[in-house]
C-alpha cells in the first residue's frame, strides 16, 4: 500500500501533463489482479512504519561503540508517511469508508469531490523538504579560527565584567582547547577541557590564562574572565610595533622578534599573530626556534614583549646616541634616544651594533634552502634556458595593457 | 638561468678566424638580428665571444629600422683583424662608419631599375 | 585562444593608437610668458644663484618627507657626539643636492647636419635607418645618431629622434617613450593645477623632458602663471622649483605677489633677496649689494640654519646662554634679527616707492602690519631681557 501510494505519487509529481483521473482509473479497473499478485506476508505489514524507518536509518550497535551515526551532517532519509494520512491525496475526494464513515445518519455517503486544497500538497513537500535540507550552522568567515570550526583563533567576546569595571573595548580570542585527563582514585580517568585564551583590548593592554572544567563551555568562560583578571600593560611603538627587535625565550621554546615599519603586517606563528591582534601590534616579524607549544609560546613571547626597553634606557645604557634612519625619509637621521654622558670613545659605535644589542647578541639560524630534487637535472636546466626568453612576456603585455589608450 | 650575456662567453682561440656577423633572434615571422663577434667556423647559435649591436629589419611607428653599433668595439674587432659577413659589412657601409659596399650600390641600383620599368609599364597601359 | 584572439585586437588597433597618440602628442595650451632670450648665463652667475638657494630656503623636514617607497624599512645605529656630528653634516649637504635646481635655458632649435651625400645609393631601402652609437660609458648628450635616408643622405639625427633612441637604447627611470597623458591632454594638466599639485608636476616634467624642450618650457611657464593666480606659494618652498619660479617671476616682471608673500611670513630677506634680482635681471641702476652685504652679515645662510637646528634638538646649553634661547624660542626672533628687519624694510620700502611696484597698496598695507608686529615684539624682547638681568648689548 505504502510503495504503491509513493509510486504514484512521484509519477504524478514529476510529469506535471499526466491525467491524474486516467491513473485512478487503471487502479480500478485493475483492482483483482493487482491484489493477486501480491503476497500480503512482507516486512512491510508486519512491522510499524516506525521499525522500518529504523532498519533504514540507525546504526547497528557494534557500529554505536565505535562512534559511528553521530556526525552533525549525515543524510537523514526522508519518511514520506510524514504529514499524510490514509485516503487524502492530491484529488481531495470523499472516500466512504477509507476517510469518511460509509453511513452518515442514516444517509449513504458517496464519493464526491471535497473544496479543493492546493495548500496540501505544498504543505506536503516543504515539509519534506525541510527533512533533506539539514544544515550544518554556517560560521562567518570572520568569526573562524585558524582552522575550520574549531575553537582555536575564534573570539568569545569580552571578559564578564567584575563589579562595576566593564570589559567594554576588549575581545578574547582562544588559543588552545584540548582534553586532558588525570586519574583519580575512585572515578579513574577523569576528562576535562583545558582552554588557553588570551584578551585585550587592541591598545596595549592584554592577559592570558589557562582554565580546566568538565565542559568546554566552563573552561571557555574560566579561562576568559581570568585572562580579564591578569591584565598587563603593555607600551607600543609609535601604537603599531615593539619597540626593538628581542629575543625571548621559554623552556625549548625560543623566539626572535623583529621590528618592523608600517604597513608590514603580522608575518609570525598564528598564535603570536593572534596575540599581537589582541594587544594592538601591527608590524612584527617573529621566527621561532625549537618547539612550538602554544603554551611555551604565549608566555615566551609576553616575557619578551615586557622586557624591552625604550630608547632612552638604551642609549643610557650604551651612552650613545640611538639614531633612525628611514627609507621613506631619504635617509633622514632622527636622533631616538640621548644619554646623560654621551661617550667620548670612537670605537665603543663602531664595536656595538644596535641589532646585536637588543638581540643579545644571538643570531637567527639561517637554514639551508632545499632545492627540489630535479633542480639539477639536465632536463630542468634546458626547461629554463627555454623559458628566460619568456621571462618578461607576461610583464610587458601588462606594461602594454594598462598604458595603452584606450 | 640566464641566457649567455652580451659580454660573451663563447671561448675562443687567439689565432682563430673571428667574424662580425648577425645572429638570428626573434621568432617565426619577426626576425631580429645581434651583432656579434664569433669564431668563423661557429654555428650562429653557439655562445658569441661578443655582442657589438642589434638590428631590427622591421621598420617602427616612425618607419625607421632600427641598428645599434658598439663602434668602439667594431673598429677594436676590425682592428685584429676580424672578418665580416656580407650583411653585416652592408650595414657597417650604410652607417657610414666603412665605405659603402657593392652590394648596396647594386641594390640601390636594380630598385631603381624596377621603379623605372614598372612606372613606364603603368604609363604605357594608362 | 581567447587571449591570442584579444592581441590580435590589440595588434590591429596599434595603428588606430598611434593614430590617436600622434594626435594627443599636440602641445596643451600654451602659456603667455616666454623667455625671448637666452636666460641661462644669468641664471648661472653664481651671485642669483646665491640669492635663489637663499630664497628656497632649507627646511629638513620639508626635503626629507615621508614619501611612498617601494621599502619603507628603517635602520637604527648607535652613535657617539662625533658620528652624530658627522652624519648631521652629511645630512644638510644631501639635502642642498636634493635642492640643486633644474638650469632655465632657452629652447634648442633643430639644425640639419649633413655628413655625406651619396645619390648613387638613391632608392637603397623603403625605409630609412637609424644608427644608434651604443658605446658603453657615454653620456646622454654625447652619443652620436645618425640617419641614413632613403635618398642615400647619412646626417646627424634630430633632437627628438636622438631622444627617442637614448630613451630606447638606454632608459632613464620614470621616462616614457611617449608623452604620458597628463601632459598630452589639457583636461588633465589643468586638473593637476587647479588640484595645486604643483611640485607633482614639476617633478614629472623635469623626468620626461629636457631643460632645453619647448615642452618644458611651455608647461614649467603655465605652472608659474598658475601658481602666481593661486597664489600658494609656500608648496613650492624648499623643493628645487623655487628657484627657478623666483626667476621666472622677475624675468617677467612680476614678482609682487611672491614679494607680498614673503612679507607676510617674515621672510624679509628673501623679499629684499627678490627685488635685488629684479633690479640684476632688468639692470636697474640701484645699489643692491650693499644691503644684501649686511644682511648676510646678520643671518645665518639656509644651511647654517638648518645645522643649528638639527644641533638644538641635541643638547640645552646652560646658563646665560640659556635663557637667551629661551626668550628667543618664546618670540622667534634675536636682536641681530630686529636689526636686520630694520635694514630689509628700509629697502623694501624704498622698492614700494619706486616705478618698478605694481601693487604698492597691498604691499604697503603688508609692511605696515609687518612693522606693528614687530614693534611689539621688540618691546617684548627688551621686557623680557630686564626681566632676566641681561644688558642690552
């Protein structure tokens, strides 16, 4: 009954020219023999609509412990029973005794045509239609972490405020989320979420904290309201970079910053970027050496970014003039920083040099370039003997392009 | 990687025939010539020892074909004895740095000829 | 195949473009001030050269301002007294190079020169040749091209063939092969005008033409008319342009509107260094030197200055000479000042009296103004001196 029904019915949806009388007609006309054919013992009849919906659509139980069917995003088959009932089709009819009692008092109800309902058969299909179309929550591309939909990188909003002081001008941002475990006495391994977050308020203020709870949701909002409580201030460099380049370091983990000028950007590990966004830096260039724990980073670098030193502190230090010179500028010497007792000693300049000083005296590893292994080979070296004919090609057509006339 | 620069890199002996000659760059349909020096007996391919100039037969906007003449380094070449291919001491010869060659003087000839005789032939059918 | 297809278009339009460029290549309007005769050896004496550097003016700031860079990196250094000494001298002598001003010269004519002719060779090619002399390590000026007519003619190629192949053979950076559109339509150079980017187009004009082009001229001419109607004179201030606008203006005998904006900032030198030229150029019988002796005397040169100002941000001097600077810092003005703007007015007046003003009533009024200011600043000065218990020298 119920295939056949759904037969019909999708024959009917998808040719809109079929004579829905002549259909009726042939079910009448070939009632007996329809019935014949068919033999009344299948699972159709002996089980609950609901049953079979469940053979379809469940997983079995070895395939539950394995954690299968819990996927946000799986395809639901659509039960078509869904909002229809025995006897109310798209030719809303009167059919005594299917969806209407045979004998109204004592008169003999016939088939005849009910007030036409075309809102039905929509009703039917959007109702249908809502069941396919399950949508993952869509995140916008701004609000996205590093990585898809998962916490690291997104913002949760400001801390909650404390009494009367409002986190109003800051912005959290997560940096870790992970589960870890410890074993208890009585309960064994205990799960929870351990959170790492960072906040500010993008003009030089900025903390961070780790929290643990049982549920990501706590640790989130643990984490960032005490990352609200630990606030350090922090001063910028002209309210865009540091102050000088550094080098910084935590456990394994070492850091070399660099200053950078404006319109530079953020060119660094995407936990530094995410920080440096926080406090308010613009312009830095950052490599790291050795590991890269996100833990080991965050604090590396906020020790390193509260050490420096203004330029007055250093030229006191040195007793020598700190002096900038732009490239914008044409080379034009800007005196930074003056001591109390300018040194008289000619060598003590040339000997210092101002990168070595604030890097203490470390230096970046410069690694080897691996060039790919067919870089050699006779076959690479005349594909590009044939191709330096071509090297400003795509240039000049350019060139010719944007200054022709037209 | 480069190709071989206008210095030269093509070795040569120091007794060996050298020439002033064209090198035929370009593509299909665009020719463009550089002036070089070489060993005689070399293909037009190989490294040159020397690029002295360029030449451009294709007339420009202006309707002007365009040379260009290291004339320092030529007359150092012509100096050691270097020899030159027919075009290339056609061209020396039109640039007015070595008198001018028959050649030209037969061309320039023989395009006169063919203007007369097609202007006489035009006037004859009109 | 697309993009084959669409060179292909842009191949068969090339004609219709050079069409179109020849056309855009008519010069824009032209401007009403010519120079009639030769300027250049007035224009390099070395005495209006000093009086035009005077006038410039040298303001560090103003020559080393941020501009867009393709890097825009900095360095910083560590430096003793002495380095910083140094590198402030350095400095100053960087900026009078970037200061040097274009040489006003008057426009070179074309002349035939003819090397040889040689009419067996009649009919050679269809087309003519250009040769260009490529020889490494010569100058611009003197590299030799030469054309070969058709007719058999060899003779020196013209100016603007000998451009085109200097700018083919060996490009100058930022110069176009052919006229940029700013230049070739009106619309756009008056825009620029009316937009007062004044030193904008000086600086394109000085990379795409030479100093000795009609084009230089004609255009250099319209900014200055521009610039004496708009009246913004101070955009050009310590840019290479001044210079050579101060001359053009008294060439032309119109310097009184620069004279009454020179006034009315307290630049009384450069007004007196003005009218001197003025009186130079045209040979006006009035004895200029003296004054300008005197006054040299009193102030420091543009150099001086800017030295002395780049040493004030070092270190504050103490004692008398302290207090000194401070009230000097306070009014802007020492003593040897208030009596060099005694000397200056004097002859500015006089300039006003004579024939030669065509303004005399707003330059009156301007000195006027000029001269109530500073007498209240001259009692202030001496109040303030009394104060602090130093003599009147």
């Amino acid at each position: 009954m119920l295939q056949r029904y759904v037969r019909i019915l999708c024959q009917a949806r998808s040719s809109s020219n079929w004579n829905y009388s002549q259909i009726l007609s042939v079910k009448q006309n070939a009632g007996i023999q329809y019935l014949l054919c068919f033999r009344n013992t299948s699972f159709f009849n002996k089980l609950p609509a609901e049953d079979i919906w469940r053979g379809v659509t469940a997983v079995s139980n070895a395939g539950k412990k394995r954690g299968r069917g819990k996927g946000s995003g799986k395809k639901v088959a659509k039960d078509l029973n869904k909002g229809q009932s025995l006897g109310m089709g798209r030719n809303s009819r009167v059919w005594p005794g299917l969806n209407s009692p045979v004998l109204r008092g004592y008169e003999l109800v016939h088939s005849q045509k009910m007030t036409d309902s075309h809102d039905k058969v929509n009703g039917i299909i959007k109702l249908r239609d809502s069941m396919s179309n399950f949508r993952i929550m869509k995140l916008n591309p701004i609000d996205r972490g590093w990585s898809g939909s998962k916490m690291p990188g997104r913002s949760i909003g400001p801390p909650d405020s404390v009494g009367e002081e409002e986190f109003s001008s800051f912005d959290t941002r997560v940096l870790e989320n992970k589960i870890v475990f410890i074993m208890k006495g009585n309960m064994g391994r205990k799960r929870r979420y351990s959170v790492l977050s960072v906040t500010g308020n993008g003009n030089g203020l900025a903390g961070f904290a780790t929290a643990k709870a049982p549920e990501v949701r706590t640790a989130l909002r643990k984490s960032k309201n005490r990352a609200g409580q630990k606030l350090i201030n922090i001063n910028l460099c002209e309210n865009r970079t540091i102050y000088h380049d550094f080098y910084t370091a935590f456990g394994k983990t070492k850091i070399y910053c660099f200053q950078k000028p404006d319109g530079y950007g953020l060119i660094c590990h995407r936990a530094i970027q995410t920080i440096c966004k926080v406090i308010g830096i613009k312009d830095l260039y950052a490599k790291i050496e050795g590991s890269t724990n996100v833990q080991h980073i965050v604090k590396a670098f906020f020790i390193g970014i509260m050490q420096q030193r203004s330029y007055k502190n250093i030229a006191n230090e040195t007793n020598l003039y700190v002096v900038q010179k732009q490239k914008a500028k044409n080379g034009y010497a800007e005196v930074k920083g003056m001591p109390y007792l300018p040194t008289t000693n000619p060598y003590s300049a040339a000997v210092a040099d101002y990168m070595h000083f604030t890097l203490g005296n470390k230096i970046v590893l410069k690694e080897k370039k691996i060039f790919p292994f067919y870089f050699n080979s006779k076959g690479h070296q005349l594909y590009q003997t044939k191709e330096e004919r071509f090297r400003n090609q795509a240039f000049v057509r350019l060139h010719d392009l944007v200054n022709s006339y037209f | 990687m480069s190709l071989s620069p206008a210095s030269g890199i093509g070795r040569f002996y120091a007794k060996s025939a050298k020439i002033i000659r064209f090198v035929r760059l370009g593509c299909t349909n665009r020719p463009f010539y550089h002036i070089v020096v070489m060993e005689r007996r070399k293909n037009q391919h190989q490294p040159v020892i020397e690029q002295v100039g360029s030449y451009d037969p294709l007339p420009n906007d202006h309707n002007e074909r365009l040379v260009a003449l290291n004339t320092e380094r030529i007359r150092f070449w012509l100096g050691k004895g270097a020899h030159l291919s027919t075009p290339a001491a056609e061209l020396l010869g039109i640039a007015g740095l070595l008198p001018i060659h028959p050649r030209t003087y037969m061309t320039a000839w023989r395009n006169r000829r063919t203007a007369a005789e097609s202007e006489a032939k035009a006037e004859t059918t009109a | 195949m697309h993009l084959v297809r669409q060179i292909r278009q842009l191949n068969g339009l090339q004609g219709l473009r050079h069409a179109l460029r020849q056309v855009s290549t008519a010069p824009t309007k032209p401007a009403t001030l010519k120079y009639e005769r030769d300027p250049q050896p007035l224009f390099t004496d070395a005495e209006t050269q000093k009086l035009l550097q005077s006038m410039t003016q040298l303001h560090l700031d103003r020559v080393f301002r941020k501009r867009t860079v393709p890097d825009n990196s900095s360095e910083i250094k560590f430096m003793t007294t002495e380095q910083l000494e140094l590198e402030f001298q350095s400095m100053v002598e960087k900026a009078q190079h970037m200061l040097q001003m274009p040489p006003v010269v008057k426009i070179k004519e074309d002349v035939d020169r003819i090397i040889a002719k040689d009419p067996a060779l009649k009919d050679f090619a269809d087309t003519k040749f250009v040769f260009t002399d490529i020889t490494f390590g010569r100058r611009q000026s003197e590299r030799k091209v030469v054309v070969r007519e058709t007719d058999g003619t060899l003779a020196y190629a013209s100016l603007d063939t000998t451009k085109r192949m200097n700018q083919l053979y060996f490009p100058l950076d930022g110069r176009q092969s052919y006229t940029p559109r700013m230049f070739a339509l009106e619309e756009l150079i008056a825009k620029c005008l009316t937009e007062h980017k004044y030193e904008y187009v000086m600086d394109r004009l000085l990379v795409q033409y030479e100093p000795h082009e009609p084009e230089f001229h004609n255009i250099s001419a319209r900014v200055f008319e521009h610039l004496n109607e708009s009246k913004q004179f101070d955009l050009l201030r310590s840019t290479r342009h001044f210079g050579p606008m101060a001359f053009f203006y008294a060439w032309h005998r119109c310097i009184d509107d620069l004279l009454y904006d020179m006034i009315r900032r307290d630049y009384l030198q450069n007004a007196v260094e003005l009218i001197a030229l003025s009186y130079k150029i045209h040979n006006v019988p009035v004895e200029y030197q003296e004054t300008l002796a005197k006054l040299d005397a009193l102030h420091p040169t543009p150099a001086q200055s800017a030295l002395t100002e780049l040493r004030s941000g070092m270190r504050q001097p103490e004692g008398q000479q302290g207090i000194e600077q401070e009230i000097h810092s306070a009014i802007g003005k020492t003593e040897k000042d208030f009596t060099a703007d005694e000397i200056s007015l004097q002859f500015i007046e006089q300039y006003i009296a004579s024939e030669h003003a065509l303004k005399k009533v707003q330059l009156e009024l301007a000195v006027q103004t000029l001269k109530e200011v500073n007498q209240e600043k001259l009692q202030l000065f001496q109040g303030l001196k009394k104060a602090h218990g130093i003599q009147a020298s």
